[in-house]
C-alpha cells in the first residue's frame, strides 16, 4: 500500500529506484530484487502485470512511473466526459516538433517559431520565461505542450527579448506582443486558429482577437488576467510591482536565485526541490535582466477590461481558485463581460497546474473538449 501510495502522489513523473527506498522502506538496504517483488505485487493489486502496465511504467535505466491515464478514463464515465484523448498514450516530444524558424515583426525584431502536431491549429500566445526547446522538460508548461499537441497543430513562438527570440534593441511593449502574435498567425497562413492564453498572454490574445476577429475561431484563456497588478485599484500591489522591478534589476542574474525564487514560489508553490532548481536556472537562462524587468512592467500595466466587451469567439475561462499571481477575482471579470464565455474553476491555488496535480485531469480535459467542439463545429 506505501508502495502504490508513493507512486500514485508522484503520478505523471519517473521516480527513481533511490526516491522509492527512501520514501517507502526508510532509506533501509533492499535489493533490486525486493523491489520487483513489491512492483509485482502492487500491479497485481491494481488488476495490472508486468507485460501490460497498464498503471506502473517500468522506465529502463531511470525507474518507474505511475500513469494517470486508465485514472482519467474512470473519471471520465463517471463524470460523463466527452473527450477521452487528453492522456494520449503516444504524446509528442521535442523530437516530433519542426525546426526552429524565425520571422521579423513588423518592427524588425527577430522572432523565432515553431509547431508540432497534426490537425485543427492552436497557436500559443507568447509567454515571457519561455523556450521552444527548453519547454518541453518544463515541469510548468511542458505537459501542456505534449498533451495539446497529441491533439492539435501546436504552434509556438517565443516572446520578443526572451526565449530563443531576438534578446538585443527590442522593443517591449503590449502592443508590439499583439504584433508578434499577428505575425505568427500570418506566418502559418491558416484561414482560422484558435489561441491559448496563459497568464497575461491571455490579455494579448484578447487584444489580437479584437482586432482581427474573421482570424480567430476560439480562446482558451488559463490563469489569465484583463488588468495588471498596478491597475487593480490597490495601493500595496502598485508599491509591491515596482519594488520587485527594482529587485529584478539588481538581482535576477545572480549565481544566489533568492530574486528568481520569488517569482518560483508564485507560480509554483508545490513543486519539488529539483523543480524549483530547474525553474530559477531556466528564469535565469530565458532573458537578461533587463528584458525581465521591462516585461514586468508592461505587464502590470497591462488593462484591457474596457474592451472584453468586443470578443466575440466562444471563450473558455480556466482558473485555480487560490492564483495568487492572477487573483479569480480577474477571472471572474472576464467571464462576466465576454459574451459567449465560460469559467473553470479549478480547485488549486497553483499558478501554474502541474501534470501529476489532482485537476490535471480537469484542466486538461476541459480543455481538449472546448476546441474539439470548436473543431466539430467547423466540420458541420
């Protein structure tokens, strides 16, 4: 029972033969040989063996994984979903996705993209801390790219200053990310996309779907906010802004990651040690400081709440409840002013929704199920 305990918290993620004799047997002496015994045993109790592993994944040379998938699919007929294709057994990888191209914005700043996957395209909107190689092992972004590209034309690009884009003499401003993002759709050619949203690249696929509305067939805004920090109407969250622009400045190259740390612990308040090593380095690795600190600012002052009036595609709303980067309050905004909108609320307070969290499930299937709706629509 620890065994299976373990493996089903760590559901989504190879764990180690080390991880498991620490955590199941005390860090005591056992040999591999009584762990087989005891992987056996806990497939047999979960109806599952050897040859099919259907739960316990036996990853060669790393260790096993517990899979969430056949756990989706009971939750599916009893929850009476409708999509059944959010945990694909044969997820993408960096290896499936296309080479890296670049495009010039309109103002010539050098933009680097890419896709992967097949059918019905759903184009990213550009997130600061990205990077379309890098992404693919982040504990953050990573499943989402795997699971949507099991099932769409994923296509991603990197924010202008950040990622594998053009980091020197750029421009940073809102409206010039609502170019980058035009451009990218321009770049594919598609009649229509879709586009995903998340934190406050939900505001910059608002503002791109108000402009060019023949363009855009649906919205999928996560963690999303209409107004930045600095325009909400609180005094503590304006000083808290600038204050954290000035630590960025100062701070956010440095070996100690004390400044990148902070950011971490927002988005991801429960991730294990080595996700909150790897993430400070990637923060680290995505932008100069300079760019990050400029970033912040655009996007606490981002304010598009005058105009969510003006969306006109159906829009899904996904939200965790307890988001301390983008409070719900700002999703419940837009959920109220978007015409053929609807909210999600998911009951975490991660900014960030990891694989194995307990509404991945939920995240990911509404999802899946919103732009295959959307994709039958069209098919009609």
């Amino acid at each position: 029972f620890d065994l299976v305990a373990f493996l089903v918290v760590n559901a989504g993620r190879v764990v180690s033969k080390d991880e498991i004799i620490a955590a199941v047997w005390g860090g005591r002496i056992v040999s591999d040989s009584a762990i087989s015994t005891r992987i056996a045993a806990a497939r047999r109790a979960l109806g599952d063996d050897g040859a099919t592993q259907k739960f316990i994944k036996t990853i060669h040379g790393r260790g096993f994984r517990f899979d969430m998938r056949p756990q989706f699919s009971a939750m599916k007929q009893v929850t009476d979903r409708k999509s059944n294709a959010a945990f694909d057994p044969q997820l993408p990888s960096l290896a499936d996705q296309s080479p890296i191209q670049y495009f010039e914005s309109y103002d010539g700043a050098s933009i680097a993209h890419c896709s992967v996957g097949d059918g019905h395209p759903v184009v990213f909107s550009g997130s600061w801390m990205s990077h379309l190689e890098q992404d693919w092992d982040n504990p953050g972004w990573g499943p989402y790219v795997r699971h949507l590209a099991a099932h769409f034309e994923l296509i991603r690009y990197d924010l202008r200053g950040n990622g594998m884009s053009g980091w020197e003499n750029i421009d940073i401003s809102f409206d010039k990310m609502v170019d980058d993002l035009e451009c990218t759709i321009d770049t594919y050619g598609h009649e229509k996309v879709s586009i995903f949203g998340g934190s406050q690249g939900a505001a910059v696929a608002l503002a791109y779907a108000i402009r060019q509305p023949h363009r855009v067939s649906r919205l999928v805004l996560y963690g999303g906010y209409p107004r930045g920090r600095k325009c909400r109407g609180n005094p503590e969250a304006i000083a808290e802004s600038e204050a954290l622009v000035t630590l960025i400045r100062q701070g956010w190259a440095r070996d100690n990651p004390a400044i990148r740390q902070q950011v971490t612990a927002m988005f991801m308040p429960h991730a294990t040690q080595d996700e909150v090593r790897w993430f400070n380095e990637f923060q680290r690795a995505c932008a100069p400081a300079e760019n990050v600190a400029r970033f912040r600012q655009v996007f606490d002052e981002i304010d598009v709440s005058s105009v969510l009036g003006k969306v006109v595609q159906p829009t899904l709303i996904v939200h965790a409840r307890g988001d301390v980067v983008a409070p719900l309050s700002e999703a419940k905004m837009m959920a109220s002013r978007i015409k053929n909108s609807q909210l999600v609320i998911l009951n975490s307070d991660s900014h960030m929704n990891f694989e194995n969290d307990h509404e991945f499930p939920k995240f990911m299937g509404s999802i899946v199920d919103f732009l295959n709706e959307g994709s039958s629509a069209r098919a009609d």
